[in-house]
C-alpha cells in the first residue's frame, strides 16, 4: 500500500493548528518541570474548542501507561464520536498511542514534529487518518534536549532498550 502525500494546508488552517500545538506544548513544558518526559497533547473540536489535555506521566505518576495523547484521551471523558475531533501531540505518537488514534477512530492527528521520533503517522495514514505534521523546531529543541540528558528515560518510554531487544 502507498502513504498517501502529504496533506495540503492553508496558512489560516495551519496557524489555527499550531494554536492548538501551543496548548500541546505547554503541556509538555508542565511535564518537563515536574522532571518528567516533555510529551504534551490535547483534544480539539474541528472548530478550536478545547476538549481535554494531558502530558506524559511515566516519572511522575510511576505508570508507563500515561502518554500525553493518552492523558489527554482520558480526560476528555466519553465522547459519542471522535471522527471530527483533532487530537494534536507534540511527538509523532508511539504504537500504542497510534493504535488509540486508530481504535476510537480520531479523524485528525497534528503532530509537532517527527524528527526525533517517527512513530506511526505513516500506518496512521495507511488507514485512514488525516496526519498533519507541522514539524516545530521547539517541539524538537525540547524533546532533544530531555532525550541527551535522560536517553535510559527516554528509551524505557518507547520501548527500546537494547539489551532486551534482538537486533533486527
Ligand atoms: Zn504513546
């Protein structure tokens, strides 16, 4: 199966989005102040309201299962549809975070950026999801400078360490 390009954006949508980046972002920076991995995210309604936000909680809370996407999914409640609902993450999402956007069907996922980790916007897009990547340098600047400080930190949260995974 080919990716789908790249989606196109007007300059009124994408600053909307990196409005919605921003709310993501100080998420991030509140997890980061609380000595934790800077992973922030939020969900949006198409038209700008502000429906839940969350950042990742692994140092903080002791619980691996707390991502920003999926703090931000839980505090959002029940929803009845999440088909025109934007969730926006600072970090290209990770598979279990990819396989929430994909389960509860998320139409829109604006991601800050996917330079320090890829993630699953390319199956997410495979399936179906409209990914926007708004590739924000300060997204990057802060996630790489807690990777070079924390790198056992932050290979724990993605699953990589390589002592108990085979070469591929
Ligand atoms: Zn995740």
């Amino acid at each position: 199966m080919t990716t789908p390009p790249e989606v196109q954006l007007h300059e009124s949508q994408k600053s909307q989005y990196r409005a919605m980046l921003a709310v993501a972002l100080d998420e991030a920076r509140m997890g980061h102040a609380e000595g934790g991995i800077p992973v922030g995210a939020a969900l949006f309604t198409q038209d700008g309201k502000l429906i839940s936000r969350g950042h990742n909680r692994r140092v903080q809370e002791d619980d691996p299962s707390v991502h920003g996407e999926t703090d931000a999914f839980r505090r959002a409640g029940r929803q009845t549809s999440y088909r025109d609902l934007i969730m926006v993450t600072t970090l290209a999402p990770c598979w279990y975070c990819s396989g929430l956007v994909r389960q509860f069907r998320i139409g829109t996922l604006v991601v800050g950026e996917s330079r320090n980790f890829q993630g699953g916007l390319d199956w997410l897009r495979e399936h179906g999801i409209r990914v926007v990547d708004l590739d924000s340098q300060e997204c990057v600047d802060l996630l790489t400078g807690y990777i070079e400080e924390h790198p056992e930190v932050w290979n724990e949260d993605i699953g990589e360490l390589p002592e108990s995974w085979p070469e591929s």
